[in-house]
C-alpha cells in the first residue's frame, strides 16, 4: 500500500509518500492506527484530513487493501 501525503501531512511526516506492507486489507481505524503510530504528530490533523483510495474520497467503512494508493488530504483553502 502507497501512502500520500501532502500539504500539511507532507510537512509532518517529512515525506511525500511512502509504502506500508500488509498482506490483509485494513479498515479505516486500523489504517489511522497504523499512520499514527508511524507519525504521531499527525495526531493534531487526523480530525480534519480527509482520505482517499485509488483517486476516490474514502467513506468510514472503507477497507483498504495492500495495492491500493492512500492519500491523505488536509483541508485545503482555494481562491
């Protein structure tokens, strides 16, 4: 599984992406679990950032599988 991250989750973690093996697929809390243990200090976005699997914002139930590509997308602002 490919790990996106941009904006503000990108300043965080110190990296735009990165790989996460898993050989089953994993819900939605288990993904964040696994993220923050990771990266902590997403902690303080996890509220407002918003995920996407395979180019689709992801609903709550979501499972998510070992080829799938995961972006994780904070609040952006546009004008």
């Amino acid at each position: 599984m490919t790990l996106l991250y941009f904006a503000q989750a990108k300043r965080v973690t110190g990296s735009p992406s990165e790989t996460l093996d898993t050989a089953a697929p994993l819900s939605t809390d288990q993904l964040w679990a696994e993220i923050l243990r990771r990266h902590p200090d997403l902690a303080l976005l996890h509220p407002v950032i918003r995920l996407a699997r395979n180019g689709e914002f992801a609903a709550p139930d979501t499972l998510f599988h070992p080829g799938d590509e995961v972006a994780l997308i904070p609040p952006v602002s546009g004008g």
